[in-house]
C-alpha cells in the first residue's frame, strides 16, 4: 500500500509497504480523510528526534478494513474515527485519569511517534472496542476527521480552563486548537470570550466560533487590553493555544488571582517556561496552571461526535485547502510554510 | 409606600408600610420590575408556615434610592439586580462554599421569608457590595430580572449535574426554572439535551433553548425513550425540575451507573422522596445525586448578566404577561392558578 | 482442583473442577489466604438470583501459577493480590472513571458472580497487568488479602464522603467495611469521627482504627447524639456502612447544609430507599448523595498496600476467626450466622 | 500599650499605641501567646516595601478585650485565635472560594501588612465572628496559635497537593511550613511521604511527623532519590515550601505525569519561576502547578483546632524557643539570623 513517511530528519515522500495485520483486539481500518497536523512538521524537523521511514499523520477517518478475532464492537465496512491519542486502557496512568500519559509522559500518542501513522490506505488501531468509534450517517467524513485532534485538543483546552459559568476567557494564539478552543470555551458557558492574534483571517474566524472581542497583538498591548476588558482584575481562565514562552507569560499576567491557566500548546525549544513571579503573585496567588494532551478514547470521540451531529460545532470552517492523497507532498510543504493563509488541509483518499 | 403583601395563609393583598431605612451595610432599591414565581403561590398557600402581612416577591430590578455609610460600589440612582437570596458571607456555611445555606438549612432565602420581598415600591438589601450587581446599559431591566432567580436556578441545576462535554442529558419538567436549566445543559456542552413536559408551549420553547428532542410524557414513557435515545444505557445527567416524587424517581430511572442526579425542584409534600433501589444499583452504581438553591451575590449577578449581555441566552421568551403593579392581585391569581398557559409574568413598576 | 461452591440457592459444598487455563492477556493465581465476606452469604441465599456450581469468594491472594502471552507485569512464583473488582479498563465506563461499572452496572463484580471466585486452589483473573499487584516482600497475605475488597471499600466510603480536613464525620455501622471506613475518615483528615453500632467489640476496634466518640444506638438516639456533638449543625459527612433504610435515612439526618452522604452498604431489600424530605432540605439543602463499589485495579491495590507496609493502617485486627480450606464449610456457616462474635474469617490454602 | 513594630526598612523596636478600638463588626483581642515568622524577616528586610512604624506579626492568640455592638458569637473574656489571614467574605474573590485574594492578589492579609499587627498587648480583628475562632478548653494557647499560619498553610500545600489515598508525596525544604506540610501529607492518606532538606533536626522532625523517608540534599541528589524510590515514574504529588527556584524545578522534576505540585512557598526574589520544559512534558504531561495563602476564617480555625484537640498533629514539636514580649528584640534577631537551630520561637505575654 501506499503511505506518505517521514524518511529521515528533513525528508519526506512515498514509500510502499504492506497492509498491516490486526492483533486478537485490532483493527485494520482503510483511510478516507486525514488533515496534516503542525506538529506533523514538528516531527519531520526532528522535534522528537531521528525516525525513518516512520509513516506520518494522527488524524483521520475511514472505514473498517479488518478486525482482530477478541474485537467486539467494530465489523468491516464499519465507518469509523480514531483519537490521535490511542492509550492503552489498563496502563496504572489510565486507572488514575492520565490515559493520554499512559505507559510514559505522553505515552498514549502512538500514530507517527511510537508507531506509523494514519497517511497511508490502511492504518492499524490498538485496542479497537476501547479506541475506534462509529460516525454518525449525518456526520460527513471531513466533519468527523476533526474529533481525532483539533476538536479533542481545543475543547479540553477550555475544560482544563476551569471556565465558571458566564466567567471571563482569554484565548491566545487562534490557530486551529486556538479556534477549536474557542469554540470549547463558548460550550463551557463563558460570559465574555477574548481571542488573540494576529492574522485577520484567524481573528475573523474566533468571532464565528465564539470571541465576543479579538485582539491584533500587533496593534494593541494584549495584556493590557485584555485586563481592562476583564474589568481591571483580569480573566477567570488563560488559554496558551501556541506553546510559545511569551504568550505563557501573558497568559500568567491576564489571569485574576484565583485563576486558571490551561496550556495546550507544545513548547518546542528552551530549558524553560517562564512563570512571571509577582503576577503569579509570588507563588500564593492562587492561579493554577494545568496542562493536557488531546483526549483519546471511544467514549470521548463519541462525545465529540454528537457536539458535531447535533449543530453544536462546525469544525470544517477549519478546512482552507483540499488535496487529493497523491498530492500529499505538495500539501505537507504548504502546511510545512504556512503558505496561502492555510489553517488546515483536508487530504482525501481515492 | 405601596406594597403586595401575605395577610395571612390563603389572602393576599396590598398594604401600606414605610420605605425602610438601610443599615450601614445595606441599600434600598427602588422597584422597576419584579417578577412572580411559583414559590410565591406556595408561601401564601402555607408552604412555609403562616405569616402576617409579609411582603412577598424575591424576583426584582431597580434603582438604588439610598445606601448605608460603610457601602462603597453603589450609589443612589445605580441601575441593579440582587439575587432572590442574599447570603451572609461570613457565615461558616458560606465560607465552606455553601453560601445559600448560611445561617441555617436555606438560610439565605430571606426575601418574602424572613423579612420583606420586593413586591413594594422600595425594598432593603442587605449586604449591599456582596449582594447587588450593576446592570450593563445594554442590558433590559426586563431581561436583568431574570438572572435573580430563573436564571440563577435553572444553570445551577444544568452546573450540579456534572454534564460531561458532550454528554447526554434530560430534564423533567419544562417550567420556567427546566427551561433555563435546557439553556444551561447547552451552555454546559451538553450533546445531547432531551426535555420532558406535556405542555406544547412548553415543549416548544424547550426546543428554542436548546433540546434536541423533546417527550410528552402524556404520550410516551419517558423513561423508556430516554434510555433508548441515550443508546440504551442511561444519560450522563438527569435534571429534576419540578420537585415531584415520581419526576425524581423517573430521573434516577435514566441516569446511567457513574451519571449525576441534579435535583433543582422543591419537594414540597410527603415524609420521604424515594429512591428506586435496583435502578440506584443497590446503593453502588455511582449515580450521585445533588441539589441546590439558587446561588446569589454579586459575583453571581455579575456573570448571569454578561451571559444575557453577550447574547448566550435571552431569558425574556419566558415573559407570557406583562401587568403594572397596580393590577398584582390579578397577576398574582393568574400565576396561582396557571392560566392561559402563563409561564412568567413580570410586573412593571411606576 | 478443590473448590468451594453454592450449588444452587441455599445449598454450598465443595466441588471439583479443573485448574483453569488463561486468555493471553490473563493470569492463573494459586491461592494462599482468602477471607469470606457477608455478600457470600447474600449470594448463597439468592441475593444475585440463582447460580449452579458458581465457586465463591472475591477476597483472595497468592501466587502467580500461569500468565497468558502477552502479560508483562507479572511471572509465575510472584506475590499477588487482585481486587474483588476486576474492570474492563477499556469500556466506556471505565473511561469516564467509573470502572466498576464497567460493562453494566456493577459490571466490574465478576468473581462469584459472572465467572468462577476466588474459594479454589486456583483462580482466573482477567487483564493481568491491570487487575494484580505485587505484594511487597513486608507485607503478609493476611494483611495483603484484606486490600481486595475491606479496604478498597472502606476507604472508598470515607473518600466519597469528601470529609474536609479537620471536618466531622458520623460512620453508621461498624462491620468490616464501617471499620474500615472509620479507618479511611482518620485517613482523610477527619478532626472528629463518631462510629454508631451496638456490638461491643466493634465499638471498641472502631476506637482502635480512629472513632473518637462511639455511639450504642441501642442505649441512645444516635441522631440527636451525632447532632449535637457536632455543634448542633451537623456533621460534614456522613457514612452508610450497613445497606439499611434507617442508616441511610439517619445518615441523611446528621449531615449538615451542604454536607455529602456517602452510601456504601448493599441495599438487599425493598423497592425503595427513602430520603427524608425535611432532612433534605426540601431538595434544596446542597446535600449531596454519593454512592460506590470497590475500586479494583493495579493502581488502587498498590496504594492500599502501600498504606499497609507503611503501618497506616493494620486491617488485620479484623482477623477474628482463622480456618484450613478444608474447613471452609464449617467457617461459611459460622459467617453466615454471625455467631461467635465473627468479623472477618480468614481461610488458609495448603 | 506596648507594640514592637517595623520602624523602616532594616530598623525593628518597641513603640507606644493607643489600644484600638472595635467597629460595628469588629473586635479587640488581648494578647498571651504569639510565633515570629520568617516573613516577618522578610517583611522587615524591605520585601514588601517601605513601612513606617507598622506592628509586625500575624501569628496570636489571646483574649477577647472588646468587640462591636453587631458582633454576635464572642463577648469579652473569650479565648480566641484569629487566622493570620482575615479575608473580606463578601468579596468577590471570597465569593468564588478565593477568599485569601479577597479585594486583590493576597488582600487577605491584612496583619502587619496593611494594618498593624498582633506583636502588640492588644490587636484589631475586622469582621470577628467570620474570623475569630474560640480555642476548645483542653486547647492550650501555645498549640492553638500554630493555627493561625503554620498549620494552616502546611497543611494546605498538602490538601492542594491532590494526594490520592495512599499515594507518594515529596516535600522540598522542612521549616515550620515543611513540616506541618509533612502532617498535612499523613492527614491526606499519603502512602510515601519524603522529606527532603539538610538540617539534622529538622529531617528528624519531619520523620517525628510522618516522613517515611527523609533525604539529606546535600549528601544525595534528590531528584534521583525521589524517583528512584517512587518506583521511577515519579511522586504522585510534590510540595514546595521554600520559595526557592532550585526546589520548585526539582519539584516538577519528581512529579509523575498526571501529578501535581503544590507550591507553599513565598518566591522573594528574580523576574522569574523556572519550570523545566522537558520535566513539565513540554507543556502536555498533565502536570499541575497550584499555588496557595494560608486560609483563614472561623470555619478553617475551628477545623485546625479540632485536629489539634483530638491529638491528630502536635504542633508544638516546633517550638525551639521561648521568649517574654519584653524579650522580643533578641527573639527577633534569633529569628532573623536563624541563630541556635531556632524553628519558630513562642512569645509569651504578660
């Protein structure tokens, strides 16, 4: 089969490779719809060192192919949506709530790090009954695709936010988990949603999803926009959406005391974070920082999957650019260049 | 000044008292809308015991007509909402987080209870900082008189039932306070919202809120479709918004093991409330169950009222009637005896 | 291999069945030291309805015999425990943190319930990795054995019972698992524990495991006694240890405004459990009901041991009566009358 | 009356106020027992800015002297202790749970800070039947004063710690906020308590009140350490009660995913806290940072005294040293050079 790979640090492009074959609890499932990931870039320039010939791509959609003989729930022609994240259910890191750090930190993100990922015609799925769910028939595949990372990612983002019912929310950077974001924290009832950036496109975006107000952070101070929006005191809840140290830092500084910071972003470079001391009110202020990686899981896609059926979200005004699977190189150099204002690109399978 | 007052159990009636005088924490507001809730008909009818010539009503908007020398965020001629219940905050109660519990079981229900309500030309607040909230100039009196109870109430009920993002939910009994918990179960993320009643209007403005699917319980058993639309093993969260026995019993019906019971409802007859013992798992399904009374204070205020400023619910389409307070005895018999399909009547002020 | 069975209601005896064999995810353990439990006898006497040949117990340890081919954790001659509980750690119930729910309600119960238990030379257990626990080299399987249910449960009790640090707390019942949760209150923080019973020896281990009051409800009113000695007020939590409409309504009771009761007792009779109206609040009064089954699981069993080998609690005063295997249908009957003062019975393997 | 107060930055001595009188909700407390506390160094040395004759001190207990004609639960004669931190409970930040921030970031504290503090014969108490707790007869004064800081913030940077039941806790550095936080950890049902430090005494201490472990770090690395006996994946929780940079990264450093650190330290010093990225997951591992002030109210000193009154924590161990209020000068210094092994020195009055 054909599959799309990263074929050492810097390099990608096609390679052959068979159908891969179930375990007794897998499954086998044949793509129809994958988006790239920036963190598929991430990868490819080495952020999580050497690989080859490492099949790439973590979200996607298709149809059951094959099922192990101990898979209970799933048939071939099933159609399906896998978690970017496929944790291993019975890892003690499970047990205790983590399944996204089961087996070591971030352990529970296999497709494209432990193991190949999802930009072939056949991909494989551990623990299918535990880690696949059915797409609903109203739910289109471009629609679903978006349950495996940027809807599971953006919402938690907003849920580890610890929004208060009608609180106050600042969201910065609006890439796609930020607009996803974005649109978690208008579901977790926040009374007043600040999204900030600085392309015209994403901030006209937040507004669609849910930002009651956006800020350019080329044109204003953001931090001092958002606390004097937020009454003077500052947000109930920071979202950092980027991974970037100095919308860490501001996402400390807009937070009240009381607070949450929930940081979604992947911090790629630096020994440290920093936390800004007094406006972290020298340790006894109160503000919590959390952090998270994308739920996986049935359970949760299947949640996603009815915030999506049921009108509540609509995460294909994420789709900018289409390609077709034989153009995937094409489609990874312009996520890879951020070129033409691409949010996402909706790759589709023959 | 011209008040609405409980002569007696059974008798209403208008009554002429003096403006009251506040301490040096409090405020006096003058009365610009009010609103009658059904706990209004129950008081009088004996609820709470007798009572003489008390002043009823706990739902209002007004002026700020004079406030106590130590008060230091309102003024007179501010435009404010206080909640139906007004906390004392340094009541070990409140300070455990249970501030409508302070003083003593509901102990911060004290309009029309323990002292005056705000059906009078002028009502006294106590605590004027903590309890009173400015109303926003976009904001209608109309729609700010909501948020003291209807809308306190019914997203505490959506809150209390723990409803996962993208889970599934049902509310029993779609009057005023299960119509805004159908508001707050979107608000809450809720997936999938199921609403229960047997009245159209009702069930049509349920729909308007935010329920995907609505039951008339005259027509169908709303246990069995419940569990059928919740794919056969129960919803995430079951809402009781009436305070019958058999709503709540029919509640705990269709939570599946692990979901929450919110209980809202004020259960006003029998020695026991029942709990269906096989459906509650023998005491060991992990089906919780909650309850509460309308949180108030500011801070509370304050959010309610950026919810209906930004546009994420419009309480006012629960207003069937509108009367001047002149003509309260009819409202007031109107409300008593549910006519015309009335749901809210708001009362207009001189 | 020996086993000891219900062969139908009513009737117990020893049969002979093979030694079982394992799934490649399973592990065969030899058992050293079992303990019965009262909800043997509930099964003998038809509780779950009828079985035919269905060998007993859930409370054992031994030693690994065989494990299936994909176990990693764990290799013949290894010390283990595995709890009463043995979820399906991938369902969706376990994924939303209720994994002894998982399946259905109460799903995670397998042993003498859905499959064979634990009274046999030897015993299967599901999901190896994520069901066993090494016993630590200090730790005798007497005191081991008691983490699989009288433990787990107990401290679950206290646990769910969200006793605030220095709270109060009223325990009703003092068998093995009220023992066992005083010990968890003490656990959690408690700053006064009030254990309610009428045996006298239990009143006395209850002081022994932490009570600091104990309360003979066949001398006084345990309600008024509870009441009062937490100020008047009401305790913060309450637990119900027994499965007993009247400690659970008492429970209810002595919990003050915003306090939580967490039931931990099988509820064997009846279609109701009843809430008391008043008591509750009018379903107004933030108190909360919560409820549970035995947390099993890896993690859960190594955190219990860990209490024990670092002499936070020793279970092993529970220990009242001791019987060879061959014995078993002498101490079943002994249990099953609850003659002699029995608390827990421990029963050793060959 | 007699008052040792902060006559600028760097200079301390004794002064001569008028006793202060109560307003309508206030009361006047006389004196018996107080504790130096290291910020009240810090405070001396300029850290929280410039102060002209400010009386120092947080940590008393003494007599009700007078209170305000609304004062309801205290009347002269009463013996009192009065948290160190004296929210505003009607404020905001009170009203969402944050009632140490109440006003702004840290306004809860109000002693020595913004109004005189308790180093005097007499103190002012604002609000006192929200903030004054009655100390039980069987309570001595020199244990009940440790309530007002020391065991309310120990134990609290345990309770924010997330400690599951039985499970594994490392505290950075073992002053008096260390150690209680070594209580708290034991109180919370911690399985593994390490303490770590380099002063013989204190390490003892620590074992005295619950370490099982102790590591000297100046002898063993103690990250290795923690790890290493946290079964190499890391503590369930970490508490840093320092204020320093080294011990907040060490403490993310040995904190599994999933984990949680609690940070009760006061950062004095540098632009900024540094969390190490790899440790922290690059932002992904769901490790939480969560930060505290030394609660206070009534509720949360009736809690401490009962744990001191039921023998569940001494806090007295502390007490190094003892001085009359006349010797305040020396015990100041003692204190500021940290002279003679000193913990925290008594201050008896007249």
């Amino acid at each position: 089969m054909k599959t799309f790979v990263m074929k050492s640090i810097g390099r990608v492009g096609f390679a052959e490779k068979p159908v891969p074959k179930p375990g007794p609890f897998d499954a086998i499932v044949k793509t129809t719809n994958a988006l790239i990931c920036t963190s598929d870039s991430h990868t490819v320039h080495g952020a999580i060192g050497p690989r080859e010939n490492l099949t790439l791509g973590h979200e996607a959609v298709g149809v059951v192919h094959e099922v192990g003989a101990e898979v209970r729930g799933f048939r071939p022609g099933d159609r399906v949506v896998v978690g970017a994240i496929t944790p291993d259910w019975g890892d003690p890191a499970s047990q205790a709530g983590h399944s996204s750090q089961s087996g070591q930190a971030l352990g529970g993100w296999k497709f494209a790090n432990i193991k190949d990922g999802v930009f072939a015609e056949y991909f494989h799925v551990n623990d299918a009954d535990a880690n696949l769910a059915h797409i609903p028939a109203t739910v289109a595949d471009e629609a679903a695709v978006y349950c495996a990372d940027m809807l599971s990612t953006g919402l938690m983002a907003a849920e580890n936010a610890a929004i208060p019912m009608g609180g106050t929310v600042a969201i910065f950077a609006l890439g796609p988990v930020g607009l996803m974001a974005t649109a978690g924290a208008k579901l977790c009832g926040a009374g007043l949603i600040i999204g900030i950036d600085n392309v015209p496109r994403r901030l006209e975006l937040a507004r669609k999803y849910g930002a009651d107000v956006t800020i350019d952070f080329s044109r204003q101070d953001p931090v001092a926009e958002v606390v004097q929006l937020a009454e003077g005191v500052g947000v109930d809840s920071a979202i950092e959406a980027l991974g970037g140290d100095i919308t860490f830092q501001n996402a400390v500084k807009v937070t009240k005391p009381g607070g949450t910071i929930s940081n979604a972003g992947y911090h790629g470079g630096g020994e440290f974070v920093h936390i800004p001391r007094l406006d972290w009110g020298v340790g006894m202020a109160e503000k919590t920082i959390r952090t998270g990686l994308c739920p996986g899981g049935r359970l949760r896609m299947e949640r996603l999957l009815r915030l999506v059926e049921r009108g509540r979200v609509d995460p294909t005004l994420l789709t900018t650019h289409r390609f077709r699977f034989d153009e995937m190189a094409e489609a990874f150099e312009m996520m890879d260049e951020k070129r033409d204002g691409i949010i996402k690109p909706l790759i589709l399978f023959g």
